[in-house]
C-alpha cells in the first residue's frame, strides 16, 4: 500500500471512449477500467491495485470473489442453472427456509434486482390492503419518505424527490405520499383511511447515508402496528451485514412487517433480491398474479443460501461493528475546515464536505489517483462503504488517502 500518485493510463482512456460511443450515457464512471479482484482490491488495466470502498453500493459486502461464494456458485454452474418457476428444483426449498431463519419471517418471494423487490412489496402491500383491509378498489396509498432512493422503475422513480431520477419519465402510477424523512409525527399525519403502508430505508444510502433520530424506526413501527398498516424497510442496501447487525432495524429492536432485500444477497456474483414477509401478508399472493422468470433460479438460490450461511456465522456483522468504530473514529479527526459532518453505521460513512471544499466527485477523483475507489453520493457527500472483509490497516490506510485528497 504504497502512498504514490497514479494516473489514467492511455489503454484506460481508449476503452473509456470506446464504451462512451456505444453505451448509453447513463453513468459517468471514475476512470478506470477494472479487470479483476479479490476481497477489497481490484486490478485495473492500468496494472494498478485499487482498494475499492464502495463494493458495489453494498452488493460486494462479502468482498470480491468470496471463496466460499465463487465455490458454490461453479459447482451449480455446472449443474443446474435455470428451470423457471413452472418446475420446482432441488435449492429452492432451502434457500426460501435459510432466508425466512435469517429474517424470523415465514415466508420468502425471490425476485431479482432491488427495483423489482421494492415493485413486489409494494404490489404485496397493495392487495393486502384490499384483502384484509378492505380498502376499496384502486384507491390503496403508500407513504413514502423525501430524499428515498429504491430503485428505477416507472413507479418507483414517480415517488422519488430528485428530478434526476424523474423528471421526464412520467407519467406516474398514482397513490403514493411523501414525508420528511426520519419524522414519525409526519408518517402518522399522512395517514387517510386507505392508507396500507409505509416505505422506508433504515438508512437512506443515496441521499448521502442519512441515519435517521434515534427512536425514529421504533416509532414507526408503533404507529404502523397502531394504525393497522404495513411497516416496509428497503434493507437493499442497509441490510445483510452492513450496519453492524443483520438488519439496520435491528439497531432499534424493529421488525419491519415486510423485508425487502438485494444487493449482497447476491454476494456480489449476480442479482438476488427477495421480499420477506409472514403469512398473513405474504398469503395475499397467488398463482399467476406475480412472478419472474429468472427469480428463485438454481444458481441464486444456491448463492442465497451461501450469504445466509456466512452471515449466520454473525462474523460480518461483528466486523462491521469493531471495523465501523474504528473507521467513524478515524474520520471523525478529519479537519473540521475540509469534513463537516460524518454520518453513518457500522462500515458505513457518508463523509460530509465543508462548505468551499471541492466537489465530492473532484475528491473522488484524487483517491483514484490514490487507488482508492469511492463514489460521491449527492453533491457534497463522499460514501465509504469497504467489504465488511476489508481489513483494519487497509482502512488506515484509505482514510490515510482521504486525508490526503482533502489537503491536496
Ligand atoms: C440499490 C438500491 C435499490 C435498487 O436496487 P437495484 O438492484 O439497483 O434495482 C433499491 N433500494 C435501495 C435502498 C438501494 O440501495
């Protein structure tokens, strides 16, 4: 872990512009090209190592290329991939009761990516409503909080406060509100007679890893069991290791009616997403009227169970936990003229800049010349989010760079 500074090599610079003429615009990624990686590092194809810190927005919490994931996965590979859900296969079972154990839950609905388990917990909290609610037909709302982040969807965007994600891109699916995020007096306010739930993140990650008052989940989830509605966390991005429990409710003792899950519930080899749920909500549900045709797939399953397995082990969690500490306390001496604020939860931090500072993503661009891959979150925020494998001088060492980029 050398201090010097690199730059973008030409062969980066030619498969940047090569891509930039035949994908669609939709990222504007770092410069560098990556060809491979192991725990917390990558390779370019520049020959440099960079100790990577986002992990993929949390789907890489069990690092790059974990040994007991790759394994599994190569030998379903060669084995049985992909049957669809009109045929049952021999991961599925385990894999819905590993995941219903993690999340004491009974019952378990394998999707894909994020978006499409946050369309199914809304689509779940919706028949719920007319079902056992009795909310008269096409009028259902869902309460949805400022500043969310749950995927790309037509929906999902609709409810989204930044007009990046949705302007131009109505029009929108009605019945939904929105509230200040991490106010409880605000959720009950909004709720009418048709109301069936609440969405929230624990932790809103893409506003820039908003941790909300304490007591706010809690809260919550009191009014929801008061009020007779759903209580739906988004733990996508907050759940599965990365806050220093299994879950970011759990830090208040909450237990969300609905999980929604993805992320590193793929370990970082493919999309896994799944909403985890009782009976008593999860029976609304019948053949034909949701579905997916890689969801559930041998090769996810097999992956599934494998998270579950690590995470069972409770080691992810304690290391998120100690590691987070240490991390917060490191960046909690940065110079108050260059970090303004550090928010954050176990191996999670969203470093706050200082009014005058350089954008989040010109300092993102110093740590990549100093091998350290970071991604800027809204404008001036810059979110750490290492694989909970990372280890504590290499996490010195990151925030050794990060110090370093600020004074640059
Ligand atoms: C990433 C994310 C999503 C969307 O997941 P995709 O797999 O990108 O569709 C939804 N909610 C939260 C909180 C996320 O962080």
């Amino acid at each position: 872990m050398s201090d010097g500074v690199v730059s973008v090599s030409d062969a980066t610079r030619e498969q940047l512009s090569r891509a930039d003429e035949h994908s669609a615009h939709n990222y504007s990624p770092l410069p560098v090209v990556i060809e491979s990686g192991a725990g917390s590092w990558v390779k370019g194809i520049d020959g440099v190592d960079y100790l990577d810190v986002l992990a993929g927005y949390s789907a890489l919490n069990f690092g790059h290329a974990h040994p007991a994931l790759v394994r599994v996965a190569r030998e379903q590979l060669g084995r049985l991939t992909l049957t669809s859900r009109a045929f049952q296969h021999d991961r599925f079972a385990s894999f819905c009761e590993d995941l219903s154990r993690l999340c004491r839950k009974e019952a378990v609905l394998p999707m894909n990516t994020g978006a499409e388990a946050v369309e199914t917990a809304l689509k779940l909290a919706r028949k719920w409503g007319y079902d056992s609610k009795g909310v008269p037909p096409g009028r259902a709302e869902v309460i949805t909080c400022a500043g969310n982040f749950h995927g790309r969807t037509i929906s999902i965007v609709g409810f989204s406060s930044d007009p990046d994600a949705y302007a131009g891109f109505g029009p929108f699916p009605a019945g939904f509100a929105s509230v200040e995020y991490g106010n409880a007096a605000a959720v009950e306010a909004a709720i009418t007679e048709n109301t069936v739930a609440v969405l929230l993140e624990p932790i809103q990650g893409e506003a820039g890893v908003l941790v909300p008052p304490p007591g706010y989940l809690a809260a919550v989830r009191d009014i929801c069991t008061r009020r007779g509605i759903l209580m739906i966390a988004d733990e996508i991005q907050s759940g599965l290791g990365r806050t220093g429990d299994t879950f970011a409710c759990d830090h208040e003792n909450v237990t969300p009616d609905v999980y929604v899950l993805g992320k590193a519930l793929g370990g970082g080899l493919m999309p896994v997403s799944a909403v985890v749920a009782d009976w008593s909500v999860m029976a609304v549900i019948g053949p034909g009227q949701h579905g997916s045709t890689f969801g559930g797939n041998p090769l996810a399953c097999a992956v599934g169970s494998a998270v579950v397995d690590l995470l069972e082990t409770g080691e992810y969690q304690q290391r998120s936990r100690e590691l987070g500490a240490y991390l917060h306390s490191m960046l909690s001496q940065l110079p108050p003229g260059h970090v303004s604020e550090v928010r954050g939860r176990g191996l999670w931090a969203g470093v706050q800049l200082a009014d005058g500072m350089p954008s989040a993503r010109t300092i993102c661009e110093r740590l990549l010349a100093r091998r350290v891959l970071a991604k800027d979150a809204h404008e001036g925020t810059i979110r750490i989010a290492p694989p909970l494998v990372i280890e504590r001088d290499e996490l010195t060492w990151a925030v050794e760079q990060l110090a370093d980029a600020l004074a640059e």
